[in-house]
C-alpha cells in the first residue's frame, strides 16, 4: 500500500487553510447564474473556461453562457459564448486551442471558436440520433492526430464524437446495470478515462 499522507514536509503540514488568489466576475454575464464547470487550458495556462446556468431575471439573456478569463485580465471575460439553453459542462479543446466545447441541458454538444463570435460554430442536433437529456460529463480522448469527443449524457447513454462533424455520432453506447434488479437504469453525471486509455471509462 502505498502512504500517500507521507512527504508532505513541515510547511505544507503548517498551512491552516485555503487562500484565495483570485475571482472572476461579470455583472453583465455572471451575476445571477450558477458555475457549472470549470477548466484550464492545457495551451495557455493563463485561460480559464467556465459555464453558466440560466440567470432567470435577465429574461433577454442567452439561457446558457460560457465565459473564457484570463489571470492577466480579471475585470472582465476575454471571450463570451452563448447557447439556447443552460450550459452543464465545458472545456477547452486540448489539440485545438481555439475550441470551446460545451455540453448542454438539453442534451446538444456544442463548439465554439475564439476566432468566431458569440454563437457556436458547430452543433450535434436534438434527435434520436444523439443525446436528448442533460448531458454532465464530456471527455477528449487520444492522442493530437486520432482523438474523439466523449459525452455522457443522464438517460445513460455515451456517445462518441469527431469534434469537425457533430452530425452524428461515430458510435452509441447505453450503459445499464444488470446487476441491479429493481432498475437496470444509469445514469452518469461524471466520465473519466485512465491515462493513456481509450477503451474503458468509469462513470
């Protein structure tokens, strides 16, 4: 077994508590929603995404918001995406810096560009053909030339996706629980894959 409380050395062992670096507001696009994710960006460490629940007072704002901060800019988001409905989760695109993927209540991936406007420049549609419930948890997988878009979704179905062609889905997997015998029914709200791994996933 492996001690993992051992090493920590007398000055971490010292610090009492968390200190705050900094926060990030707008009172336009944020103030009134709820923070739905948040992630870093693995090309520019000093980018920061996060997404935004529906403000229900701001009735002529868009339903879901995804703001991009900047450490170095922190009066005011450095890049403003909007959707048609609450943003669940998000992430920088970690093989093309410039895109912004976000998964949506209403089931639709979404992708924005930081080289485009506010609205997305690509979107899977609400059919049969993909998700039709919120979906929590999306993954990028791979490696920079051969990599998919993995989301899950609340009706217990993952989908795989190429992030320049959100038509369909390359692939449809429903997870069920058979080991369950009153409800064969799952339904992630997180996805993660171990390192270096494309075929497996916890939920």
């Amino acid at each position: 077994m492996k001690d993992y409380t051992a090493g920590l050395g007398t000055e971490m062992e010292a610090q009492t508590g968390v200190k705050l670096q900094c926060s990030f507001f707008d009172e336009r696009w944020s103030k009134g929603r709820d923070v739905t994710d948040v992630g870093w960006s693995s090309k520019h460490a000093e980018l920061l995404v996060s997404s935004y629940s529906r403000n229900p007072n701001a009735i002529n704002e868009p339903d879901g918001i995804v703001c991009v901060w900047n450490l170095h800019l922190l009066g005011r988001p450095e890049f403003v995406f909007h959707s048609t409905t609450d943003v669940l989760c998000t992430m920088f695109a970690p093989f093309h810096p410039n895109l912004v993927v976000g998964g949506t209540y209403s089931g639709q991936i979404v992708l924005w560009d930081t080289r485009s406007r506010h609205l997305p420049v690509l979107k899977t549609a609400l059919s049969a053909a993909g998700h039709t419930h919120p979906v929590y948890s999306l993954k990028i997988v791979g490696s920079h030339n051969a990599h998919n878009l993995v989301t899950a979704s609340t009706d217990g179905l993952v989908c795989s996706w190429q992030l320049d062609m959100l038509a369909q889905p390359q692939e449809m997997i429903e997870l069920v629980n058979p080991a369950n015998s009153r409800t064969d029914e799952v339904a992630p709200t997180v996805i993660s894959f171990p390192d270096n791994e494309t075929g497996s996933f916890w939920v």
